[in-house]
C-alpha cells in the first residue's frame, strides 16, 4: 500500500471541488447570515496506482496526463511556483480594477515582469523577473516582441534578469522562429489609501479567482453589499481593463457550487455554454449569470 500511493505516475485526477468563502478572508467582521461570496476550485490528486485505479471506478473522476500542465518538460515545483504567480497576478489585477471602479486612489508603486514558463532551454527559470534585453528596458512582454521583430534569425541577445534578488544575464541566439522562448506576466505592486490583508493557504494558487477577488475588494472598500443574504460564487480571470476571462475545470467548479449549496455563479463568456449544459446534463438547481466584464457582474449583483 505504500508503494502504490508514494510512485507517482504521469498522471492527475481532476474531480468535483468546493469552495472557498472569500467574505471569511477579507472582512474580520462576516456575517454569514448577510451571504457569502465564494471562489470555486477543482479537486486535483497526483497519479499513483491507488488514484489512477480509482479513476476507472469512480464517474465523477476523470484522468489527464500530466504532460497537460506542462510547459515543456517542467517538474511540479515549477508548476507550483507558476500558480502562485498567476494568484499574485490575479490579486494585483483584482485590486487596480476594484479601485478604478469604487473612483479610490491607486497609484503604481512598482512591477515586474515574471517568467512564468520557458519553452526552450535559455537558463532562466519560471520566477525570474526580466529587467532588459539588449539594454532595452522590459515595460511589459509587447516590449520583447516588438524588439524581437527587428532582428534576424542567428542574432544572439543578451537578457538581464532578477533571480533570488541577484541580477544575472544570459545570451540567446535567435532560432528560425526568432524566440526567447518565454512566457511572462507584469505584476505590479499598487499604494492604496485601505490596507488590504487576503490570506491564501499554501496549496492554493492560480488566477481563476480574480473575478471573485475584484468583487471582494470592490465590497470591501466601498461598504456596498453586494450579496443581499445570497451566496454568490464566481470563476474567471480578470484584466487589467477588468475583462473576465476563461478558466478550465468549469465542470468541476459548478459540481463544487451546487455541493455547497450556492446560488448563483457567475462565469466567463467563454465558460457560459459550457457552465449551462453541465447544469442540463445533471439537473442541477443553480443559477449560471454570464458576465463579460467587473461592471456588468456589479449590475448583476446591484439589482
């Protein structure tokens, strides 16, 4: 039995999640009595014999190579380290869209352009924050692009970036494609006139809450009640132009919101079929609302 669980396989078990009531983490004064509101989550088990065998069994759990999480060949540190970016990432955005939208104060006190995955072998790292290449200053991954299109293919450029607070560099000679071969995100760090304490667990990460995050900080900071007594839950990323975008998981998310009894959740466009067939296909009692944008699930929720 050891055996069987500590071998991993190149395998993941995705299946039905919960959720997590935000309104605890960011207001010390919730009272569960006004509502809830909620960020959806799949469950996910690494593959060993006792999980992938299980899988067979058990409908709701459905197996997936890892190789699907992968950007190249990564381990999963890497992939631990990318989903905690993407949350920072998420938090970020969520706050400048709340306080835009709430007219507070922001103001930009500083960024960074993170590494989020590496898509040939360059020497840097998912983690690593770019400063330049060629001395051209990074402002954000369109700065690379376009630096890049003026060069020839076997042109080698040098990159400096931040590692564990050391600044290093490394040269890169341009293949036919005329890569760096990076994927990265600019996060930025915001003064505000409110102090904003959301605590996440350890396990948790990734930027399919920044819809609810907005909603929660937007709440927050403006005193506004958005749930009226109901338990909202959400899923979607948000930009910084507050769009909400596409998650993956949404069948396992919606299992999760009607499991803990929510009653509505709100979804991305790109989510929204799919979101109102799982409902069909399993006569579930939930409300699925299609939002595109921050503004329109506040004037969903302000009616």
């Amino acid at each position: 039995m050891i055996l069987a669980v500590s071998i991993e396989l190149p395998y993941y078990i995705e299946a039905p999640g919960g959720t997590i009531n935000l309104s605890k983490r960011i207001d010390k004064n919730y009272n569960k009595k006004n509502g809830s509101l909620n960020m959806l989550y799949v469950t996910e088990f690494k593959g060993n014999i006792v999980t992938v065998l299980l899988s067979k069994v058990i409908k709701t759990w459905d197996l997936y190579e890892i190789s699907n999480q992968q950007v190249s060949n990564e381990s999963s540190e890497d992939i631990y380290i990318r989903n905690k970016v993407m949350l920072e990432n998420s938090i970020n955005n969520a706050t400048y869209v709340a306080y835009k939208e709430a007219g507070k104060n922001i103001s930009i006190k500083s960024k960074e352009n993170i590494v989020i995955a590496t898509t040939k072998d360059n020497g840097m790292e998912i983690g690593d924050n770019i400063i330049s290449v060629d001395d051209i200053l990074v402002e954000n991954i369109n700065t690379i692009k376009d630096y890049l299109k003026t060069l020839n293919s076997g042109d080698v450029v040098t990159v400096k970036f931040k590692r564990n607070n050391k600044e290093k560099e490394v040269k890169i000679t341009l293949d036919e494609d005329k890569i760096i071969g990076i994927m990265m995100i600019t996060n930025y760090e915001y003064d505000t006139d409110e102090e904003l304490d959301i605590a996440f667990k350890s396990g948790e990460g990734g930027s399919s809450g920044g819809l609810v995050l907005t909603l929660g900080i937007y709440s927050k900071i403006t005193g506004i009640d958005l749930l009226k007594g109901r338990n909202i839950a959400g899923t979607g990323t948000i930009d910084i132009d507050g769009n909400i975008g596409e998650i993956d998981g949404i069948k396992y998310k919606i299992a999760g919101a009607v499991r803990n009894k929510m009653d509505v959740v709100l979804v991305s466009p790109y989510n929204y079929e799919e979101a109102i067939q799982v409902v069909k296909d399993n006569n579930y009692n939930i409300d699925i609302i299609k939002v595109n944008t921050f503004k329109e699930a506040i004037d969903y929720l302000n009616k």
